[in-house]
C-alpha cells in the first residue's frame, strides 16, 4: 500500500503506469513513473548494441523489469522474483529519490543508512561542495 502522501504525490502520474525494476547499486527497487521510464529508454536506446559491454548493460539494467499499476486502493502488487532480490520479508520503506521511488526491506533500509552515515559528510563535499560554476548549487 502506498502512503497516502506518496499516492497524492504520484496522482499526475498514476493513470500511466509504472516500471519495478532491480536497482542497480542496493539491494531495493525502483519504481519509476512511466514518462521517467521512457526517458531512461530514449538514452538506453541510443547506445550501440554491436558493443558487447553495452549489450552486457543492457541485459543487466532491464533484468526484471516489471510494467505495473497501482490499483484503486493505492496498493501495488510486488511480483515474487524482485520481492526476493529485495529481500523484502515484513516490514517495507518506501523512499521518494527524486524521480522515482525505492523500495525496501525495512532493515536493508536501516542498514544501508547507516552504513553509510560515517562517509556521508565526504560525499556531500565531494557532490555538492563543488567551487565551480558550473556545476556547484549556488
């Protein structure tokens, strides 16, 4: 079941659909809207498949890939192959991450964030404390 937040949130969107797929660098799952989908695919697609590590990202980045909708309800049935690679047991946290939605086990979650607490002053000055111009936020 979706928050009721999230679902408000997600409303412009919901009649489209979405796509669940394995995320690429935690154990989670992401939920993109449709128009975020199909802008992904327009770069995927641009890639030339005769380069065997582009085939290679291809094949991995899609592996999958669900087309889903959330029901009048606002609930959203999980398929059992990602809820195993999520390895989502009871409890879930749903994450807004800009343009799409994560989805995880609820101690992975926990986990991941603290993992990462210790490094997280390094990468935000590495990210964002950037001097230039161009690409720092001002």
């Amino acid at each position: 079941m979706l928050p009721a937040a999230l679902k408000k949130q997600l409303s412009p969107v919901l009649q489209n659909g979405f796509v669940l797929k394995r995320a690429v660098f935690q154990p989670c799952l992401e939920l993109y809207p449709m128009t975020e989908w199909e802008s992904l695919m327009q770069k995927v697609n641009k890639l030339n498949r005769f380069k065997k590590k582009n085939n290679d990202f291809i094949r991995r980045f899609t592996a999958g890939v669900k087309m889903i909708e959330v029901d009048s309800t606002g609930r959203l049935l999980i398929p059992k192959d990602l809820v195993v690679f999520a390895n989502i047991s009871k409890e879930i946290v749903v994450s807004s991450a800009i343009n799409i939605v994560e989805i995880w086990d609820k101690t992975k979650y926990e986990q991941a964030i603290d993992d990462a607490t210790g490094d997280f002053a390094d990468l935000a000055e590495e990210v964002m404390g950037q001097d230039d111009d161009d690409h720092g936020i001002s």
